[in-house]
C-alpha cells in the first residue's frame, strides 16, 4: 500500500469535512477547524450557479434516525472571489490544517485560471469533482466526466500540468467497475482520489401530490445519495482499488462515515484520510471529537503507533468469490441464557433463509437449530435484537480447505453432509 495522503497534504488528524455545504464559507471551516477537523475539502467552486429550493430529501427507518441522504444541490452559489478570499483567511488563520479547493469548470483554459487562483489563495490541494450526478453532468461536468476514462485522464493531465499541490480526483460510482477510472486518474498524474461521490437516485414520491422528492414547485429530479445507507458501496469500491496491482496511489474514502468504527472501517480498506458529509449535516461539527478519540482509543489498544500501521490491513483478505473456502463451515449457536424467545431467528430461518430452526419439543421458549440443516448463513443472527445471543461458530467438518476451481477439478458438487455437529 502506498502511504497515506496526509504525507502529500500534511493535517492534524485523517478526519477531512468533504465537499458540501458544511464547506461552504470560511466562517463553517473556521468553526469546523476549532471543533478539531484536520482538513476541509471546500464546496465545489466553478461558475456559480443558481440553486434550487428544496433541495435535500431523507430516507428514514423511523423518525429521526435517517439512513440514506440525497440532494439536488450543485456547487456554489457565491461568487469566486468571495470564496478565494475565504481561503486565503483559512489558510492565514489555520495554517496546520489542509484546504482542498474542489473544483469543476468545463474548457481546458477554465481549469488552467481557477487552478491558478486556488493556488494563489493558499490551498493545500486541489479535488477534481468528476463524480456529480445531477445538474452539473448536464452540461458536460461532473459525473459526465466520470463515467469517461479518457476524459478523466485528459482533464486530469490538464490539472496536474498547471498544479503546483497535489489533485485529487474525485470519482463518480455510477459506474460498473471503479477500477478503470480509478486507473485513467493514474495515468493523467493524479496523486490520489477520492471516492465516493454520491449515487443517481430518487429518493421517494409524495403520493398526494404526484411528484418525486425532493420537489421543486410540480417537479423534481434525480438527486445524489449519500448517508449510512452508501457505506457498503463505498468500502467495495475503495477496496477494489486499494487491492488492484496497477493502482497504487493514496486514497481519501467518502460515503456514509458517521462514527469511528465506519472511518476505521475505510482505512483498513486502505484510506489514509476520510472525509465526512451527511453525518455533520445532521449532527453538526462536534461529532469529530468522537471520531479522534476512537481511533485514537483503537489504535491505542491495538498497538498501532501510525496511521501506517494498519492503513489497508483488510486489503489482502479481500478476495474474488471463486478464491473462497467452499470447506469452511460455521453453525448458529442459541444461548439459551439470554434469549428473551421473540422467535425472530425462526420465522426469518423459516420464510427467508434455511429451516433449520424449530420451535423446541419441550415447550422452551429458546428455538432449536438443527444443526445438520444449518448453512451458517447469518440470517438469524442478524435479526436478533439481543446482542451476542446468536453466534456462527466454525466447526470441524474433516474437509480441507478448497475452492470452487478445486472442487469443480475433483468433481465435486456440493459438500456431503455429515450429520448433526453437536
């Protein structure tokens, strides 16, 4: 794994706010900086543009707890030489921490002056925006440039021609495979990306009215997604970057990070940095408190001394499907001690996984798993709501550790049974 991107942006801490509208004037990133942020990606600038109202729409399990984010928001609506001057007074007042100016404009002379004014505001890095997936796109940007590897590398070469600091180069997922655009950035000379930007989505309907939300007067549009629902997304594509042999550049991981064990989470996967959006719109700057003290807490009992440490540890454990032990093999254990017998794990067993749990003969409240039925597939572990009361514990079956492709050569279908494990 290559170092992480804080030896190219030097920063207090790998806690970056990400480009939004927690980055929007000097004033929050001043306040942020004081909350304890290590850095600050700067809400997208190009030519300002109008935006819209209403622009941001939730996705809730229930009130209040929100599990996906989207918004119809584009980049700034301030004009550039308010923003650079904010710049230039962050930098002045914050000199340890990093200021990345994020950028989006369409002609290669466009790049070439808002690079050089960026620059001469003061900012530590530049960030390519190539990964908006709504409005901007329209007009030839954002996500536009994303989706095109030829593009991503020309405009990319472009930048790092006229850069003085490292760029950036924030990637769109709406895309099938992260890793050729991952690859065009290297080739035009970037020194690391970002990713992920947010997903094309519609994030419901207002069913009275007939019209998806959020809504714009009788109208609406697809927005971008983003919140604790992406993080999944997320960690696959930074991953699969983090892992591919011709990549090899410093990584800064965005999508649904709201506590220390997500942005842990990134940074085994290989992230140096994380930066964090949707959670500080919900929940304000303070939250990075939280966040330093548990990775600081995390490394501390792990015996980590660095971010290198364990920057990309989980990498070499993420493989391809087929490299799997088809032999290995785990069963669900019921402690009886504290089940409170809600019965989840067996109606979720019966309708939606196995059968392999059953009501007990004796009348226990506590189901039985049949074990020799058992595929240890999780189902019921994850619908219990009392913690540690289900567990999937390995067993030893006598099979040696084999892939399909070893399997498939001896002419083995499926694994024999071996009756119960118990």
């Amino acid at each position: 794994m290559p170092g992480p991107l804080t030896k190219k942006v030097p920063t207090p801490n790998p806690f970056w706010l990400a480009s939004a509208p927690p980055t929007n004037s000097g004033d929050q990133v001043k306040r942020a900086f004081d909350a304890g942020w290590g850095g600050a990606v700067w809400k997208a600038l190009g030519q300002p543009i109008q935006n819209v109202s209403s622009r941001f729409g939730s996705t809730n399990y229930f009130a209040g707890r929100h599990v996906g984010f989207n918004n119809i928001e584009l980049i700034t609506d301030r004009p550039l030489e308010a923003n650079f001057r904010e710049i230039a007074e962050v930098k002045r007042l914050y000199p340890k921490n990093a200021v990345i100016a994020s950028l989006m404009v369409e002609s290669r002379a466009e790049w070439r002056d808002i690079i050089r004014r960026a620059i001469d505001a003061g900012a530590d890095g530049l960030e390519l925006n190539f990964g908006c997936p709504h409005g901007m796109c329209e007009r030839g940007m954002g996500s536009a440039v994303g989706q095109e590897p030829k593009v991503n590398e020309e405009i990319t070469s472009w930048a790092v021609d006229y850069s003085t600091v490292p760029v950036l180069v924030k990637l769109t997922p709406n895309v099938s495979d992260i890793v050729p655009h991952g690859l065009a950035a290297k080739r035009g000379g970037a020194h690391g990306v970002s990713l992920i930007n947010t997903i094309k989505s519609v994030i419901g309907v207002d069913i009275d009215r007939f019209v998806p939300l959020p809504r714009v007067g009788d109208l609406a549009t697809n927005g971008g997604y983003c919140g604790a629902a992406v993080k999944p997304i997320a960690l696959h594509m930074v991953a699969a970057l983090a892992r591919h042999p011709d990549f090899r550049l410093p990584l800064s991981g965005i999508g649904g990070i709201a506590t220390w064990r997500d942005a842990v989470e990134f940074m085994l996967l290989g992230s140096g940095t994380v930066q964090v959006c949707t959670e500080v719109m919900l929940r304000g700057y303070g939250i990075v408190g939280d966040l330093i003290e548990g990775l600081t807490e995390y490394m501390r009992t792990h015996g980590f001394q660095r971010l290198d440490d364990f920057v990309g540890r989980a990498v070499p454990a993420f493989r391809e499907w087929g490299e799997l032990d088809l032999n290995y093999e785990v069963v669900a254990k019921i402690d009886a001690t504290t089940c409170i017998g809600c019965q989840r794990c067996l109606v979720a067993c019966m309708d939606g996984a196995h059968q392999c749990i059953h009501p007990d003969p004796s009348g226990s409240r506590v189901p039985v798993v049949d074990e020799s039925e058992c595929v240890g597939c999780n189902l019921c572990q994850i619908v219990c709501p009392v913690d540690g009361c289900v567990t999937m514990e390995q067993v030893a079956n006598g099979y040696a550790p084999a892939t399909w492709r070893e399997h498939e050569a001896a002419g083995v279908l499926l694994r024999p049974k071996k009756g119960s494990h118990g």
